[in-house]
C-alpha cells in the first residue's frame, strides 16, 4: 500500500474531490480519505435538483453532481482510501488512520487539507423541551433515513425551522405520503430561500408558522 504523498486531503465531499483534483493536477501525489463507503459526502442523500449550474453549466440532483466528481476523481491519479477514520492529525502533520482495508496505518504528506464539512447537531445537543425519546430526529438524518435507507420516519410531521433542508424535507416527506401539519420558524421571517418556500411549502399547501416555535 502506497502511504507516501505530497497532499492528503480529509474528506471525500465535492470540496475534498474539487480540492484532490485540483492539486493532483498540478503534477503532486495526493490522497483523499472518506469515512463512508463511497464519495459524494452529503450530496447522495440530497436527491433534488439545484446543483451543478456553476461547475458544470447544468443543474443536476445531488447524486449525479457527486458522481460526475466521483468519475473524474477514477479517471486521476488521486489515490482514493474509503471507509477511512483519521483518528489523530499531529502537528508535523503526521496523520494516522483507520480503514476497514488496511487496517490501522500512518501518512507522512507534506501539506493536508481538512474537507471534513460538517455535521447536524444531534437532538440532544439543541435545547428541545420536553423528554420525548423517539421520533425527534434532525432534517438530515430524516433525509439519509427516506433517500437513502428506504425508511419512511413518520405519517404526521411538524419541521421545527425554516431553513433550506427543513424545506425541502417539508416537500420530500409530502411527496412520500405524510402530512407535514407546519413547518414553524421562532423568528419573523423564513430562513431558507425565496424559491425553496414558493416550491417547497407554497407549492404543496404546507403551512408556515412565523414567530412560532415548540413549547412541550
């Protein structure tokens, strides 16, 4: 197994294959490790349409916008680690990792580049009330849960939050049989785009409560 780079990058997202690309293009070695089984990040799990026009000129669901990174990313040199846990970065730059192929093992690169992105914090970490277990998720992991395992999360929703994924998830879950009863936003104002509310909301019926927010 190689281990010897000149780039790592972390995180196999559009950023992390945009950024692998770009740097092996400029004639370096480099290698990008993923914790999931595939690249793409978030985009494979984000079905509708609206990615691409600056990129490619097109727009394009998320899953076809990761896979045409994904099909340049096959077509390059970068050398590609899934299914791959960095477990420490030290300040030399020393990286250790842990990958379900290879087991535990160390690179030495001389520049790394941190495309890890971001993730939702978890309902227990948001200053929900009440001591309800189940059926409390955040919008992304409803999103994975319907787009990508196959599971439908619930016949009656309410979306607390009107960003864009709380949105689209309005739209999504409508789409898959279930009543959205609102979508409530705590502040005077939606959070999300103009068009994701006149397309998301508007354009199904789904109500949206301003200044309104989850009490109990």
């Amino acid at each position: 197994m190689k281990t010897d780079f000149d780039i790592v990058v972390i995180g196999g997202g559009a950023a992390g294959m945009a950024a692998a690309l770009a740097a092996w293009k400029k004639g370096v070695s480099v290698a990008l490790l993923e914790t999931e089984p595939y690249l793409g990040g978030v985009l494979p799990q984000c079905i509708h349409a609206g990615f691409g026009l600056h990129t490619f000129s097109e727009e394009l669901t998320g899953p076809e916008y990761a896979g045409r990174y994904a099909e340049s990313m096959q077509e390059s040199g970068v050398t590609v680690f899934c299914e791959t846990f960095v477990t420490s970065l030290a300040s030399d730059r020393t990286i250790h990792a842990l990958s379900a192929e290879h087991g535990e093992f160390t690179l030495r690169p001389k520049a790394v580049i941190l495309a890890c992105g971001c993730r939702e914090r978890p309902a227990g970490a948001l200053p929900l009330p009440g001591q309800r277990p189940a059926g409390v998720m955040t919008a992304g992991t409803a999103q994975r849960f319907i787009n990508l395992e196959g599971y439908m999360v619930g016949r009656k929703v309410i979306i607390l939050g009107s960003g864009d994924i709380g949105l689209i998830m309005a739209r999504r879950l409508t789409l898959e049989g279930a009543k959205v009863i609102a979508v409530c936003e705590r502040m005077p104002y939606p959070g999300g785009l103009s068009r994701n509310v006149v397309q998301c909301l508007e354009d199904y019926d789904i109500p949206l409560r301003l200044s309104t927010t989850v009490v109990a």
